[in-house]
C-alpha cells in the first residue's frame, strides 16, 4: 500500500504525521469516504464539492487547488492497483502547538489512504440488520453541525458502542428534539405504502452522497421520496427500512429496537433500489 502524504508516497508503515497535528490532538480537520467501483471512482466531483464545504465551514485552507486534489486522488488510487476499493481522503490543520489556537498551525496536511473495505457481512445484505435507537443524541447542529464531515466522530462512536453493547452493529441516532437523524455512519430510509422518506438536512445529518443517489434513483423509477420529519413511532410501523453510506451501500433494517420491521425480511422495493445501486456503480464515474 502507497499512501499520499503532501505530495509524496509512503509505505504502509512509514507514513507517519506529527504529534503535534491538530487533526490527532484535537480532531481539527475534515475528510471525505470515497468508493472505487471497478476502477472507477463514484461521484468523485461530489465528494470533492462537500470537502470544500467542510473546510470552508471550520476555516480549514485546503494546501491544493481542487483541481490537483483532484489529480492526486486519481493518482494515488492508479498507484494502488485497486479495482474495487475505498479512499479515505482527509485534510488535517497540520502541526501547531498544544494549544487550541488554529492560526497558530503551520500548513494545512493532506492524507490520501487507499484500501479494501467491507463493512457488513455479505449475508447482513441479504438479510438484514437489526438495530436500536441510541440514548446519545445527534450532536447539535448549532453546536457542531453534522453536515460537516470532520474528524471529530466521538457522537457517533458513542452511539455505536451502545449498539454494540446491546449486541447490535449499528444504531439510530436522534436530534435534540427526538426526530430521526441518522445512523452512527448512515443515512436511514422508511418505505411505508409505496413512498419513502428519509430525514431531512434541517433535522441534523450529514447529507450523503450515497443518499442523494438513492433519491435520484428512486424517483426515476417513479417512487415518491420525502425529505421531512421521522420519528421512532414511523420507525417501529414502516413497511421497510434501509441505510445507505459510501462504505455500506443499500443495507436493509429488519428490526428496530426488537421490534420487526414489515414482514421482518427485506423488503421489494429495498431490494429494487440495492440492485439499482449495484448497477449505476459499475457503469459511471471518474476512470483511474
């Protein structure tokens, strides 16, 4: 494995960052999961767009010009030989001193990690999943909004060891009031009588790139998909549910909280958009 460190290439276990990084000490950063689906990159000028948000909303410069970010994450996933794949693509404050202070940092550091990943078990796919509803709430969008993608993931990992602590894989998340956010790593669908709905940006998630197509997706194949309010009570009655993410893809949810989901088995029209995702995967995007 050949990774990216600002411009050059490290070996595994020589690439290596300083101590005194804001991106380890304080989780001062941002970064974006991208998928390489049979040497194509999916929506990579997507990924890029919400990176530059991220930044732009914490102040962060990013070292390069979008354009050579751009080239260097072509790049490095050519390097690796990777058909099927993941990139972690992360830009960190860079090396300062131990206080908080961002100013005070030296240049801003860019990471480039390229891997295999496999997120849940092939059969979890066919399946399903069973989760909870997590006491840990979303973290406020006033505070630290989930629509910025940062280093900073201790929400959501708290959430997660109460799932795993239940003997669950993964939880849901709510926001301040009790509505639906989204999962620990995430967004969530429900299907009831033919149409989906999915919480919207205001109710505190990180807007996917893998939701986005889910949407896009379901609506070319005539499905009505709402962007609006959930709560645990349409959770507990949905006909089907499903989280999709960059490294989970479509996944189906069986059960919430013990309680069955539909008829407890993935449902059709879950079934349809995974199949439908599979597919725009492997016909489009940025070529290695």
């Amino acid at each position: 494995m050949k990774v990216y460190i600002n411009g050059a290439y490290y070996n595994k276990d020589n690439a290596k960052i300083s101590v005194f990084d804001h991106g380890l000490l304080y989780g001062d950063g941002v970064f974006e999961g991208i998928r390489i689906y049979n040497r194509r990159i999916f929506r990579l000028e997507q990924h890029m767009n919400r990176l530059w948000e991220s930044a732009r909303t914490i102040a962060l410069p990013i070292g390069l010009s979008r354009k050579k970010l751009t080239q260097a994450t072509i790049e490095t996933a050519r390097v690796n030989k990777i058909v099927d794949g993941y990139i972690r693509l992360i830009v960190t404050r860079g090396t300062g001193t131990l206080g908080l202070n961002p100013f005070l940092c030296r240049n801003s550091q860019i990471i480039i990690i390229v891997d295999k990943i496999r997120l849940y078990d092939k059969e979890l796919y066919q399946k399903g999943l069973s989760v909870i509803t997590a006491s840990t709430p979303r973290n406020l969008n006033e505070a630290l909004s989930p629509r910025m993608k940062s280093l900073n993931y201790l929400n959501n990992i708290l959430a997660k060891i109460e799932a795993i602590n239940t003997g669950c894989i993964e939880a849901i998340m709510l926001n301040q009031q009790g509505y639906v956010a989204e999962a620990t790593g995430d967004n969530i669908f429900v299907v009831k009588g033919g149409t989906l709905t999915t919480p919207s940006k205001e109710m505190g998630i990180l807007e996917g790139i893998t939701r986005n197509v889910v949407i896009e997706l379901a609506r070319n194949q005539g499905y009505c998909v709402i962007e609006g309010v959930l709560t645990r009570h349409d959770l507990y009655n949905a006909d089907e549910c499903f989280l999709t993410g960059t490294a989970a893809e479509v996944i189906p949810v069986i059960k919430i909280d013990k309680r069955k989901v539909g008829k407890g088995v993935p449902g059709k029209i879950t079934r349809k958009l995974m199949c439908a995702f599979k597919e725009i995967t492997r016909r489009e995007d940025t070529e290695i």
